[in-house]
C-alpha cells in the first residue's frame, strides 16, 4: 500500500515538472475549425477542409542552468467549411 503511494506520488511529481517548466515559445497559435463559429445554421457543423502539419521545435529548461530542445508535431486547420450535423 505505501509503495503504492509512494509511486503515484512520484507520477504526480513529474507531472507537475511537465507543467511548471519554462517553455520557448510559450505558447502556440493553431487554428481550429470546431468551435469557430463558421456555420450559421445549427442544423451544420464547422470542419476542417484543408489542414497542414506543422514541425515546431520547442526549447524547456529542465533546470535553470540547461537548456533542452524536443520537436513536437501539430495539425492547423486552414480551411473550414460547414457540413450537416449526421454525417
């Protein structure tokens, strides 16, 4: 039992370092058709028509001292249209 806790502990740990870390750039503008708003007919609903993949690289400091670098893979939509609701 207490090595159990012992465990989720340490999970919750690294979680919190995941979301406390310094990031450069610290944030991302991706565009996204759900939700938009596109459609004026509630009987419609917004998706995406074209999208592309976009390649960013993405600088945290793991410690203050050193900088890391990883790559993260991200869909933008950049063409909505509205189609009916049951397709």
């Amino acid at each position: 039992m207490f090595s159990q806790l012992i465990e989720e502990f340490k999970n919750i740990l690294q979680y919190l370092n995941l979301i406390f870390r310094k990031y450069d750039p610290p944030s991302v503008i991706l565009h996204r058709c759900g939700g938009s708003g596109c459609c004026l007919n509630k009987n419609e609903r917004c998706i995406h028509s074209k999208h592309e993949k976009l390649y960013l690289e993405i600088a945290y400091l793991p410690d203050p001292d050193y900088m890391k670098k990883t790559y993260l893979v991200a869909t933008n939509h950049t063409a909505c249209e509205c189609v009916a609701k049951n397709v």
